[in-house]
C-alpha cells in the first residue's frame, strides 16, 4: 500500500523525456532512489524483486534480496550520508536509466568528518517489474571514496 503512495507521490518529480514511458517504470525507480537517500533499507528490499540483482560500477552482481538487503545496510554504515541526485531519466520499456550524482562522507571508524566528503557523476539503470526492481546497476567513477578507504 505504502509503495503506491509513494509513487504517487513521486509522480510531480517525473521527467517528460519519452513521454509515453514516464509513468510507473520511472516512478518506481525514483522511489527506489528516494529509499536509498533516507537510508531506507526495509523499503529498498520491499521495492526489490525477490530474485533482485545489483551490479556495480566494477561489474560485481549480487543476486538476491536478502544479499541486497544486508549490502545496502553495510554500505549505508560506511557512507551514512550517502544520497543520488537523479537530474535527468530516459525510459525505453521497462528500462529506466537515470543520470545525477552521487555524494556521501566515507565514515572511517564510524566518524563522518569533512575531509573524507566525495562526490562523483551517476548513470543508474533499473530493469522494473511491475512495481519492482528486478536490477539496479550503477555506473560511477568511485575513485573517489576508494582513495578514502585506502587511507583509512
């Protein structure tokens, strides 16, 4: 239920491009989005197909909700601040990929300080199913926060 009042309330931030693709399938992307900038990790498994599948900018897949559900709370305690800014959106069927940046403060030790502020450009794709999203792959330099992990 919740997911649909989420959606609906997504449906002013939609963007026009393929004007015929922009409902549900752009929605429940930027739902996806809006779960993953409130650190929102039951929501991101509730929007997540069982069989969910994410990719990463080095081309790693996890497969599964359950995988995905403890990845997203692992990553969230590193970068606790971490948030998408979703600018642009091209759907073509059930495909959505969403352009932005990414930004978040690396927290060494559980400390969020300043210095180890990053911010990098975003390319998103999600492959929907209904109300779902079955992959979610990220394409982003992370140079950026992995020169931070590598200092520690």
């Amino acid at each position: 239920m919740w997911i649909k009042s989420a959606l609906v309330s997504l449906q002013k931030k939609v963007c026009h491009y393929n004007v015929g693709m922009k409902t549900s399938v752009e929605l429940v992307a930027r739902a996806f989005v809006a779960a993953i900038n409130r650190q929102h990790v039951e929501e991101l498994a509730t929007l997540m197909t069982p069989e969910h599948r994410f990719v990463d900018s080095l081309g790693n897949t996890v497969e599964g909700r359950e995988k995905m559900r403890n990845g997203w709370a692992g990553y969230f305690k590193m970068v606790p601040d971490y948030r998408i800014r979703a600018d642009e959106a091209l759907c073509e069927g059930q495909v959505v990929v969403l352009f932005g940046v990414a930004e978040g403060t690396y927290a060494s030790d559980g400390k969020v300080t300043p210095e180890n502020r990053w911010t990098t450009p975003l390319a998103l794709r999600a492959s929907v199913d209904g109300e779902h999203v079955a992959e979610w792959r990220v394409y982003a330099d992370n140079e950026p926060l992995r020169q931070l992990m590598r200092k520690g």
